[in-house]
C-alpha cells in the first residue's frame, strides 16, 4: 500500500485539512449557534494548549490508558493460553468454543450497567469492560494462528527431537505470532473504544471520556472537541507506530510476512 | 464416538454454569434482585417476550440499526469509491479519515447531545457517522486493490468509463465492500446499543438495560442482554453471509 513520499499528496492532503477547519470556522463565526457550542479553531486549540499545559489532557489521557494497558494485560494472560489450548487439544475447543460463540456478539458495553450493579461504579468496572471487550479478537486470533501453523513443521520439530515446551516456544508460538498480533491490535481498538465507553457510563475518577463527559454538564464544546483531538492523535499513535514497531521487531525480522513489497 | 462427545462436551459446559449460577443464586448470600435465580430470569424472559416489551425495544432498537448504518453504507461507499478512483480525491481525505477512523464513536456522544439534542435523530447520526470510515477505509482499499491487468484489459477492449465501473471495478471491489459493510454494521450495533443508554431515546434495548438499572432489575437486564446476543448472531450470521452468497461467491470471487 505504500507509495514513496510525494510532495504533491502532502499539499493535497494540507489542503484537505486546511478546507475542514476553514468550513469550521465559517460556521462558528457565522453566528449560527453560540459559540460555546461551536468554538471556532483558535479557541479549540488555545483550550486545548491550556488542557496539555496545566497536566489534565496528558494526565487524563495517561489514566485512560493505564485502564487499558491493565485490561489488555489481564486479556493477554487469560485469552492466549486459552486460544493455544483450544487450538491443541479438540476437547477443550468443544467445552469453550460455544460459550465463546455465545458472548462473543453481545456488545461490552451492554455488560456496564449490570456490571454496575453488581460491582459498584468507578474503576473495576471500566477495566472489566476493557477485558470483556478486547479477549474476543485476541482469543480466536490466538486460536486460529496455532491452528494455521504448518503441520509439516510440527512433524519436522518432533522427529527432530523437539519436546513439547522446545516445540511450544520454538515452532507454535514464532509461527502464530503474526496472527497474535493482529489480535492485539484488534484487541486494542476494541479496548480502547471499550475504555471511553466505561468511562462514560461507570464514571472512574480520571480519564478521558470522563471529562467529555463533566463537559457536557457546563456546555464546554470546546473541551470536548479539544479531549476528542486528544483520543485521535492517541488512537493513530498507537494503530501506526506501536504496532507497526512491534511488528517490526519479531515476525517482520523473522520473515514471517512480506515485508519489504507491501 | 467423537461426535457424542462432541455434543456432549458443550452441554456439559451449559449445564455446569448454569449450576454453578443458580448455587451462586442460592446460597451465595447476594439479595436475589441483584443475582436471580435461571427459573426468574427465564420467568422474566417469557414474560417480556410475550407481552410485547421487547419485541417493542428489539424493533425500535432495530429501526435506529437500519436507518444509521444505511447512512453509513451509502456515505461510505461513495466515498471510499471516490477515494479509491481519484487519486487527488485520496490525498485530500486520507488524511482526515485516518485521523478520526480510531476515535471510537461514542466519544462524540455527548458532543452530539449538545448539538442535536436528545432523541432518535442524533442517534442515529451518531451511528452513521461513527460506523461509516471502516465502509471508507474498506471500499478504498477494495477498489485500489481491483487488478491493473482487468483495468488495462477492459480498456483495450473498449470499455468506457461506465461500463469500466459498473463491469469492472464494482465486481473486483465487491468482496472488500462486503467485508467493510460487514464491519460497519458490527460496529454501528455495538455503538448503537451503548448510545441508547446516553441519549435517552425513548424505547429500545440499550434503553431497556439503563432503566432496568434504576430499579434493580437484574432479571430484565440478562434478558435483554440475551436478546441482543441473539440478534447479533442473526445479523452477523444471517444478513451478510447471504448477500455474499449471491454475489461474490456465486461470482466465483472469494470461497464459500
């Protein structure tokens, strides 16, 4: 998909974005609604430098993902050796695979109030919502990597002397880690809508879709569209460095996928 | 052998929550509004179901799905084909839709309260606008992905620029838009069901779950949360494999 860098792409693209915001501020200086409910782009920005200057955007930010880093480790430990497992053994796919495939197409989120209930608003319930929501990509992910390794690898390591452990760490897991790794990443932007999603409804003590929501009771677009930028930037960080890195430094070295072509 | 185990290994997997849920229920010292017994919850189940509550919610909820992801899908499409077509066209927006593809819907919800109000309007807006850039992304990547060589054939051949497109790139492009409509509509029912509980509309699921809430109704919550588990399988199992059935598949374009 990608093409060398071309200046003509970035001006086009400038200008794209230059057209967004000019649109935007017409209609904020228009006069249409207040601008309390369209704040024009200087004001956007100013709040938002405001936001990063006093600590509260970077450390709203940071509590959101700390929830998520916590949920996706929780979802990691469980939903891993659960998908090697089923993937291995044809007794465990039949005892879990059909409560998987019974909670899988219920959305996280529908779980918040009942979770509320039973666990009390604030930060469990948010992380618990951010586990529900990321363990379903991660585990069928995990599920169908081990199975896809190459059978003849398998039988190669055996003959060759592998035991299960040497087989394990050797063989499976270098061999599904492509496909764990796209499971994390779909893993994390379920988390991470999960995250703002608990945040709203279960109302934690920090975070950033708890100040979108505390803006919304003073009328403050400004904070909310400076929060949304925020969640953006952080959402793209991740998709497009973090992931990419990681995928860099173990199946892309290995030569597991086509790297250079793609 | 293997296939009575195979059936019977599940339902030895039901039958052992179930138990372990109604010892819990029992004798686990929790008030029974809060942890009901499988007989109330079925008991609540058969109730709402019958007198019409939740068919009421399913379909309020249902027409909300339809209208907001069909914004999403015609939105999408266009948009994604513009993309994919035009490369000034992809310049332009590429960078915008990657921008907000990863902001997860629901964070506009309040900003959406703030501007359009309360009700099923901003609701269903939301769910378009939130579910309509995995469309984009997916149609883009779809029509970029049609292969040179039919393109170059076709031209050869004398196709003009419609019948390039209706004959040609639609058909390539097809399975990567079925798969982004698949998506879109997975996303706009998870989104959907959370935003039913910010907007405060006035029936349907998410609803249903958030007022339950209040009255400590844990039977009617888990039998609207069955509910939705039932309609997101018929959706995901029913809707699209069907679509794919009679096109791309038929086609011969992607393995049944």
């Amino acid at each position: 998909m990608r093409r060398g860098f071309s200046w003509r792409a970035l001006a086009r693209g400038a200008a794209g974005v230059a057209a967004v915001l000019a649109i935007w501020e017409g209609f904020a200086r228009s006069g249409m609604f207040s601008t309390a409910m369209t704040p024009p782009v200087e004001s956007i920005a100013s709040i938002m430098w405001q936001m990063i200057a006093d600590g509260s955007l970077p450390l709203n930010a940071l509590a959101t993902l700390i929830r998520v880093f916590i949920g996706l480790a929780i979802c990691f430990v469980i939903a891993v050796p659960l998908g090697v497992l089923m993937a291995r053994s044809w007794v465990a796919e039949r005892i879990f695979l059909p409560v998987l495939s019974v909670l899988l197409p219920i959305p996280s989120l529908a779980w918040v109030p009942l979770f509320i209930l039973w666990f009390g608003i604030g930060d469990f319930v948010t992380i618990l919502v951010v586990v529900y929501a990321a363990f379903f990509p991660l585990v069928y992910s995990v599920w169908t990597g081990v199975r896809a390794v190459n059978p003849i690898w398998l039988r190669s390591a055996i003959v060759m002397g592998a035991d299960e452990t040497t087989l394990f760490r050797k063989v499976i897991w270098p061999a599904a880690l492509p496909y764990i790794i796209t499971g994390l990443r779909l893993s994390f932007g379920r988390a991470w809508i999960g995250v703002i999603g608990g945040e709203l409804l279960a109302s934690p003590k920090f975070g950033l879709g708890e100040i979108i929501f505390n803006a919304k009771e003073f009328l403050d677009a400004g904070v909310m569209l400076a929060t949304l930028v925020g969640i953006g930037a952080i959402g793209i960080v991740f998709e497009r460095f973090v992931f990419q890195m990681l995928e860099n430094a173990t199946v892309r070295r290995w030569g597991m996928v086509a790297g250079a072509q793609s | 052998m293997r296939r009575v185990i195979g059936i019977a290994l599940p339902l030895m997997t039901f039958t052992v929550i179930a138990a372990a849920w109604q010892l819990l229920a029992t004798y686990g010292g929790f008030p029974p509004k809060l942890v009901p017994g499988l007989g109330t919850i079925a008991e609540t189940f058969l109730r709402l179901a019958s007198n019409g509550v939740l068919a009421a919610a399913a379909v309020a909820t249902l027409y909300r799905l339809g209208v907001g992801f069909l914004l999403a899908a015609v939105i999408g499409v266009l948009v994604g084909i513009a993309m994919g077509r035009r490369q000034w066209v992809e310049d332009t927006l590429l960078p915008i839709v990657t921008f907000l593809y990863p902001i997860p819907g629901l964070a506009y919800a309040p900003l959406f309260v703030l501007w359009f109000g309360l009700g099923d309007i901003p609701t269903m807006l939301l769910v378009g606008v939130s579910s309509c850039f995995t469309v984009i992304i997916n149609t883009w990547k779809g029509v970029k992905a049609v292969k040179p060589i039919w393109l170059r054939s076709a031209e050869v051949m004398g196709a003009g620029n419609r019948d390039m497109f209706r004959r040609v790139v639609l058909p390539a492009a097809l399975p990567y838009i079925l798969v982004g409509l698949r998506l879109g509509l997975a996303q706009a029912w998870r989104i959907l069901i959370a935003v039913e509980m910010l907007m405060s509309v006035q029936r349907g699921l998410g609803w249903m779950i958030f007022g339950a809430q209040t009255f400590l109704n844990t039977d009617v919550m888990l039998s609207t949360i069955a509910l939705i588990g039932m309609i997101g399988i018929l959706l995901e199992r029913q809707v699209f494999a069907r679509i794919e059935r009679v096109t791309v598949v038929r086609w011969g374009m992607v393995a049944a």
